[in-house]
C-alpha cells in the first residue's frame, strides 16, 4: 500500500530541493568565472594557454581530492553543517579571486574554491536519500543536478555583463558575496532528518520499499567506510564517473574560448552562445530522473534503472563529439555541441541519480563523494590536455575526439563493473 506525504514533509522537501539547486546554481557561476573571464585574466596577468589549463584545473585537482574525506564527515555530521560551512569557504575564496595579483595567488584562490566546493553534490545525494522514499529518487536529484547546467547556462550573458561592465574582478567579488548570503540562509532553515522528531506515519513512508539496512540512524563507522571499496559498484562508479565529468569539465573550462578562437566568435556573442548547449544540457539532467523513476515504477532494479541511461548518455556523448570536432559550420558545431551536453548530463543525472540507491543512506554521502573523486581527478585532466593542445596545434579538434573517446572507456566500466547494490555487512 503507497503512504501519502504529509504537509510537512512536503514543504521539506520543495525547501530542500530549492536551496540546493541555488547553492548548485552559485556553485557554478563560480566555476564558470575563469572561463568567461580567460581572454581578459590571461591579458592582464600574462598567461599562456598551458597557465590557463593549470589554473584551471587547481581548482578541480583539489576538489577532486577533497571528495575522499568530505563524504565520511558528511555521513557522520550531516548537510546541514558542512554544505553551510562549503558555501561560506567556497564563495570567500571566489571572493578573494578578484584581488589577486600573479598566477600563484590565483592558485591559492582555485584550490580554496575546489575544497569549499567539495560537498555540494555528496551532501545533494544525502538529503534526498534522507527525504524522499526511494522510488521517487529520482527527479528531485535530477532538479538539483541540473543546477550543473543552468549555472553555466545563466553564466555567460550575467558574468559577461558584469565582467564587460564593471571589470572581471568586480564580477568574482559580486558572485562571492552571494554564495555567503546563501551559506548563511541554508544554515538557517534547512536540518538534517535526524534532528526532526518524525510521526510514525513520516518515518513509514520515507522508509517503504527500503531494504532493512537503510532504516539505520547509527553513524557511518570507519570500517564501513573503507568496506566500500570492496565492491566492484564503488568502482565503476569511479572510474565511469571520469567520463561524464572529463566532457563536462572540458566545455565548462573551455567552451567560450573555443566559440571565440576556433569558431570567430565575439566575445560578448559567445556570451549568449554557450549559454545554447547548457541550455541542452538542464534538459538532460531533468528528463532522467523522470526516466529512471519510471523505469523503477515499472519493475526495473534501481540500478539498473540508472546503469543504462547513463551508458546511453556517455556514448551519445561521444557520437556527437566527433562531428562537432570536424565540422567547418559554427552554427553546426554549436548543434553538435549542444547534443553532446544533452547525453552527457543525461549521464551525469544518472550517476547522481544512482547514488541515492546504491547504498543505505548513512553511506551514500561517502559514496557520492567517492563518485565524484574519481570523475573530478580524471577530469581535472581536461583542461591541461585541451590547453597544452591547444597551445602546440592550435585547434581543439584533437581535444575534442580525446573527450569522445574517454566517454566510450567510461560507458564500458559502467556497463562490466555496475551491478549491484553496495551493501555495509
């Protein structure tokens, strides 16, 4: 028998789901930045192409790494403290990236950023997986996710007035002080389930179709948390994950810079431009979460359910990345483009998606955050290769097919190493 939502529940959730896809929204209109502002901070700061691949990869090396620790004290302390805290480091350090001076300054600046940033996705898995029933999972993560998508969607026409307006530096302080008002305003109203007193008619419809395991309250132990890695699911996770997030990574860090130098773009039109494929992209990140819900619906295993949408997504990513690397139109290339970050946030959707089910839900945090290590260290590697080929071939068509073929490795480990579900015996 299906149980109803109470009222409250229900105001909960929207609240929850609604901060989060804020806070993902700021989350990359922070990472978006460096990217609007390439031309201009490589002009003032003297940096060649290679520089700018380093820099922009400080920030997701450290993110990357932050992942490992942030999901055991998202488990064992909850969102509600350590998305709060992220928010307030990540939006100073984005802050302070409008003051720097020189090349190793802005270093400093990314790395805080990355670590700052480290928890909002793990903890996104956590409170959905503490908030709603597990068979419908699946859109609320899709909503907050596609913050992915309509943070660099919002981007390039917001950050390039402010940027062409008032300067780049202005830009970096403005968004930063947002995100402290956000981290403060989080802090304030959302709480994790554990300190809410449920009825008894709460706590039987969050819980219903759960596995017994996932009804535990007790924090996650050490011993669990390193149990993880002996599942081949942790696994595919990872290494699948590098493949959504390599593609993402690239046209996050490089897309207005290509639309500008291989496509003859302006600056101020490209603002509007790249905005199109995330555009894309929010539509794939939304369309999912209806899809692997209904897949469930309809008798399929969770995992399931999530496995193969996002092999779907990673080699429909790849099959429209090879066109785009070679066709002479702009506007072709934009379609291409556009295509290519339906089916890879199609993917990424997936992934989160897939989260909240392949395991209890004191451990999803820790496993979200191994999920994201791994896609976070492959992708840190985007922006270095697409620089440094960038810099030495002058085209992007060499960094384009390596992002397609990447996709395809990672479409593989989720289809030999995904299984099944992640358990803590």
């Amino acid at each position: 028998m299906s149980l109803m939502r109470s009222k409250r529940l229900k105001k909960v959730q929207y609240v929850a789901v609604a901060l989060l896809t804020i806070a993902g929204i700021i989350n990359y209109l922070d990472r978006s930045t460096l990217s609007i502002a390439n031309t201009a901070i490589s002009g003032d700061l003297n940096l060649t192409p290679t520089e700018m691949g380093l820099l922009l990869s400080a920030f997701s090396m450290a993110y990357a790494w932050s992942q490992l620790p942030i999901g055991v004290l998202l488990d064992r302390l909850g969102s509600r403290i350590m998305l709060g805290c992220g928010l307030v480091l990540w939006s100073a350090a984005q802050l302070c990236g409008g003051l720097v001076n020189s090349l190793s300054q802005f270093l400093v600046a990314r790395v805080l950023l990355g670590i700052g940033e480290a928890p909002q996705f793990p903890a996104g898995a956590k409170v959905v997986s503490e908030w709603f029933n597990i068979k419908e999972r699946g859109k609320p993560t899709g909503m907050f996710v596609a913050s992915s998508c309509l943070g660099p969607m919002l981007a390039p026409p917001i950050l390039t007035a402010l940027m062409l307006t008032f300067g780049w530096r202005i830009m970096f302080v403005s968004v930063g002080v947002l995100g402290i008002v956000v981290g403060v305003l989080w802090y304030i109203v959302y709480r994790n389930r554990a300190d809410v007193e449920l009825t008894q008619e709460e706590t039987d419809y969050l819980d219903q179709d759960s596995p017994e395991q996932d009804k535990s309250t007790k924090g996650l132990t050490w011993a669990e948390w390193r149990g993880l890695f002996g599942h081949w699911t942790t696994w595919g996770m990872i290494f699948g994950f590098m493949g959504v997030i390599y593609m993402l990574w690239l046209y996050l860090t490089w897309l207005p810079g290509y639309l500008v130098t291989e496509r003859g773009l302006s600056i101020a039109r490209a603002g509007w431009v790249v905005a199109i494929p995330f555009l894309f992209g929010a539509a794939g990140l939304l369309s999912v979460g209806w899809v692997a819900d209904t897949l469930v619906k309809r008798g399929v295993e969770p995992i399931a359910s999530r496995k193969w949408p996002i092999v779907v997504g990673l080699i429909g990513a790849a099959v429209f990345t090879i066109p785009a690397a070679y066709t002479p139109s702009a506007t072709l290339a934009v379609v291409y483009i556009s295509a290519t970050m339906f089916f890879t946030n199609f993917a990424s959707g997936g992934a989160w998606a897939m989260v909240s089910v392949a395991a209890p839900p004191r451990a999803v945090a820790s496993l979200g955050s191994f999920q994201n290590f791994g896609g976070y260290f492959g992708g840190s590697f985007a922006p270095i290769v697409t620089g440094y080929i960038v810099e030495t071939t002058h085209s992007f068509v060499n960094a384009l097919l390596i992002s397609a073929g990447v996709s395809l490795v990672a479409a593989v480990a989720y289809i030999v190493l995904v299984r099944r579900r992640v358990t803590l015996d």
